[in-house]
C-alpha cells in the first residue's frame, strides 16, 4: 500500500498498540483498516526498527502474516499485489527490502 504523507511511496502497514492489544493483534487491526487484507499471524519478521517518523520517535515489529481474506476496504491508499521481485524494487527504504527478503524465508512450504 502507499503511504498516506506520499501516495508515490509504497510501505508495509503498521500503527500504534492500542490498550490491552498485543503487537500480533496490531499488526493484524493495522494490516485490515490500511489495506483490506485479513490474516493469521505466523510470526515476527526481522528485530524492531526504530526511527525518527518526523513526528515522532517509532519502534515498529513487523510481522509476517498468512493470507485469509480481501476487502476493497483501504483507509484511503493504493494497494497493489507485487510479486516478490517487484516488491523488492517497489520499495523505498533497505531497512523494508531486508525485512522482504527475510520474511520469503519463512514462509511455510
């Protein structure tokens, strides 16, 4: 999905822990309400990235998440199905590239 300050930038979702939710139970609220897309959880992806957002100081855990189900539902962003390659490409930051990269590795075959 693109980021909302840059629509020519496309990012992975992430957001704030609301109370009582756990980091999993986030990333899974945030991937839903940013692009549509329902899933089960497999696990972390790569150590906390923490960085400056120009608004504030960030600690983001990604994780890789299973596939369920789609809605057209975005909080107003593009979304786009990228094979692994283009995403790779797609992407503007190394820090995401390598969590990519990682993420591919643990996938279950």
């Amino acid at each position: 999905m693109t980021a909302k300050r840059d629509p020519d930038v496309w990012v992975l979702p992430k957001g704030h822990i609301e109370p009582g939710e756990s980091e999993a139970e986030t990333a899974l609220r945030e991937t839903y309400e940013e692009a549509g897309v329902a899933g089960e959880v497999i696990g972390p992806v790569g150590q906390p990235l923490e960085f400056d957002n120009g608004r504030e100081f960030v600690r983001v855990q990604y994780f890789l998440i299973r596939f369920v189900s789609e809605s057209p539902h975005t909080d107003g962003r593009r979304k786009h199905w990228f094979a692994f390659d283009a995403a790779v490409d797609a992407v503007r930051f190394e820090e995401t590239r390598q969590l990519l990269r990682e993420a591919l590795t643990r996938i279950p075959r």
